[in-house]
C-alpha cells in the first residue's frame, strides 16, 4: 500500500460509534434471519417472482451470533494430521504496486503525541505444515464483545484450514486481516522459489476464501453499520514468521505490494512459563501511544485469553482506544517508526531461530513424505 493510498483510507470510527453499530446489527440480524426464513419459505411458492431476490441482493447476514461463537474443539492445535497438507489454490493474484519507498522496511509502530493514546492489537495465526493449528474463540468472542479493533496475521493455510473462520475474521467490521506466509517457514533461510511461494500462495489462500465469502451473497456495506465490510481484494501487510528477516525476505514482501509489520513490543505468550499476571505486568508497564502490540489467537498463546480480560479494561481505563494496524499507521503516515530489518527487543536476537528453523524443515520434509506415502482414498 503505498503512502497516498493509507492517507485515502476512510477516517476510523470511534469506539462508540462501533458499539452502537454492533448492538443495532444484533437486533437487526434476528430480524434479518427470521425474513430471510420467510421469503425462503414463500419462494417455494412462487420461484419465478423470488428467484432475483435471493440469488441477486445481499440481504442475508451469514452467520448467527451463535454461529460466530467458537467452542473449546476449535482452541487447540492439531499435530501430525493429514487434513494438514494442503495444496496452495491456483489462482492468478490481484495486482498490486510495490510499496511506497517511504514505507518499505520494517514497520515498528507510529511516534504518536502523549495524548493520542491509540495502540494497535495484533494476533498471528500461525500454522505450519504438519499442523492444523487453533482458532482460539476466547480471544475473538472477547475482542467482538467489547467492540476491540484488532488485525490478525493468517497464514495462507490456516486460511484454508478454518475456511468459514477466516471469512467471518476478513469480513467482520472490526478486524482485518494480513499475510503470515503459507505454511509458515522462517524466510531468512528458504530458497528463493519457496520464499516467492509462501508469500504469494497465502496471497492466493486470502483470494479464495474471500471469494467463498463473496459466493454467499451476504448483506454487506449498510451505511448504518449492520452488516459485515467487504473484504479488500487482497491483503496489504504482512508478518514475518519468527519476527526474523533479512534484506532479501524484506525486499521481497515489500515488492509484492506488502508493508512489513513488527511489533513495538511482544506480549510474550508463546512461552510456556509467561504466566498471565507477567503478561499483564509487561503489557501495562510498556505501553505507549502508536504501539504495536503481538499475541497469538491460534491456540499458541499461554493465558492469552485470560491476560486479555485484565489487560483490556486497565488500557481503556488508562484512555487507551484500539485501532487496525491500517489505521494506526494512517493517523500519522509521516511519524511511522521503521527500522532496517526486523528484531524483537534489539537488532540480530531474531537471528537466533535460524537453527530452530533449519530443524523444522526436516521434520517438514519428513511430514511431507509420510503423507505423500499412505495410500490415497
Ligand atoms: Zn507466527
């Protein structure tokens, strides 16, 4: 996306405005759904007159509120399951110009004044290729429920792999949606066919199931908020796995048309040992306007869930609103905070997952054979 396309985006709501939208669209959507039943059930009768009605308009919401819910099967990941391998949709891509010079290099959060106290929330959705990972509700329900702006990195198969989930994510109003790779792989030491390839097939992952979600023909775009957005055509920011890069990864997202988003802190909940008060305690003693925050939503994140139900009021206590990362860097597109190449806390400590990463691709190749191997049925 390049500098001049972030200034056009549409100004944010504020969060009241988002609130009042969402409890109007719950009222709306039983009366929507109960409609819908009835001229269902009357073009039985007379199909020839209905048949425009609802093949033509966009009048049905897709999901109930209780569809929308996630149940505790969906949190975990799942390890070493066929229904991990995926092939990549085949699909020629929507374009898009590389970034604007301005931007490209590491996007690290926005230098904002004290008192615009806006922070952006992100959750990765990790999944690599012997996996199908989770779709953690507790995250997503909480983040509707209390109307939380938030962007989410999805890795092109975990797209795949929670089709309907990653419809409901790219089209709900409050969130967007940003490229996590396809399967996952540290980019600083593939090849260059599978660096092309993990950022280009989560692109066309992203360009499939938004065109499921399009298939529906659900009610979007109501001037009063009521319905869900129309996903854009293709996603505009991305997320390197591990935080790790280098200047060859770096130069190819951004040439893909792809803004690169770090963090300006880690909640830190990947590991095991983070207890949710930590979270909490580096979460609040960290935060500052313009940040950029990361979690996990895929079933990765220890008390992630939990932390956030602390974490969330003390912020909006403190005045702190939230925003999608496209939003935040829009409020002041010329104090975005960049650096050369990505880090977590300080310059090279991403390096370090390199040998980490070098061990998962056997185990990738293993998985790989195995699945390859059993009979097909
Ligand atoms: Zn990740």
């Amino acid at each position: 996306m390049s500098n001049a396309a972030l200034m056009r985006l549409q100004l944010p709501q504020s969060e009241q405005s988002l609130r009042q939208r969402f409890s109007m669209a719950r009222s709306r959507m039983k009366l929507t759904i109960l409609s819908a039943a009835l001229l269902s059930a009357s073009c039985s009768f007379l199909p020839a007159a209905c048949s425009g009605a609802l093949a033509g308009s966009r009048d049905a919401m897709c999901w109930t509120p209780a569809e929308l819910r996630g149940t505790p099967n969906d949190w975990k990941p799942v390890k070493g399951t066929p229904a991990a391998f995926r092939r990549p949709p085949l699909r020629a891509l929507a374009p898009l110009a590389p970034v604007d010079p301005r931007l490209r290099g590491v996007i690290r959060g926005v230098r904002l004044p004290p008192n615009e106290k806006i922070i952006a929330l992100t959750f990765d959705l990790c999944e690599e290729p012997y996996e199908v990972s989770g779709y953690d509700s507790r995250i997503i329900d909480y983040l509707r429920d209390e109307g939380v702006e938030a962007t989410f990195f999805a890795g092109g198969k975990w797209l795949l792999t929670h089709d309907v989930r990653g419809q409901q994510l790219l089209s709900d109003p409050l969130f967007e949606v940003g490229n996590h790779t396809w399967e996952h792989r540290n980019l600083r030491i593939v090849s260059e066919p599978v660096l092309k390839s993990e950022i280009e097939n989560a692109e066309a992952a992203y360009e499939e199931v938004r065109q499921n979600f399009e298939g529906r023909r659900c009610k979007t775009g109501a001037p009063d908020g009521s319905a869900l957005s129309r996903p854009p055509e293709r996603m505009s920011l991305f997320r390197f796995p591990f935080g790790a890069c280098d200047e060859r990864s770096l130069n190819a997202v951004n040439d893909a048309g792809l803004l690169a988003i770090q963090w300006t802190f880690a909640s830190g909940d990947p590991a095991p040992l983070q207890s949710s008060e930590k979270m909490v305690k580096a979460v609040l003693s960290r935060v500052r306007p313009g940040a950029i925050l990361i979690f996990h939503a895929n079933g990765r994140g220890w008390h992630t869930a939990e932390a956030l139900r602390e974490i969330i009021p003390r912020l909006k206590e403190m005045g702190y609103k939230f925003r999608t990362v496209s939003e935040l860097l829009k409020l002041a597109p010329d104090k975005i905070e960049k650096a050369a190449t990505c880090y977590d806390n300080k310059p090279g400590d991403s390096d370090r997952y390199d040998a980490l990463a070098a061990k998962l691709e056997l185990q990738y190749q293993k998985f790989e054979k195995q699945i390859k191997a059993q009979p097909r049925g």
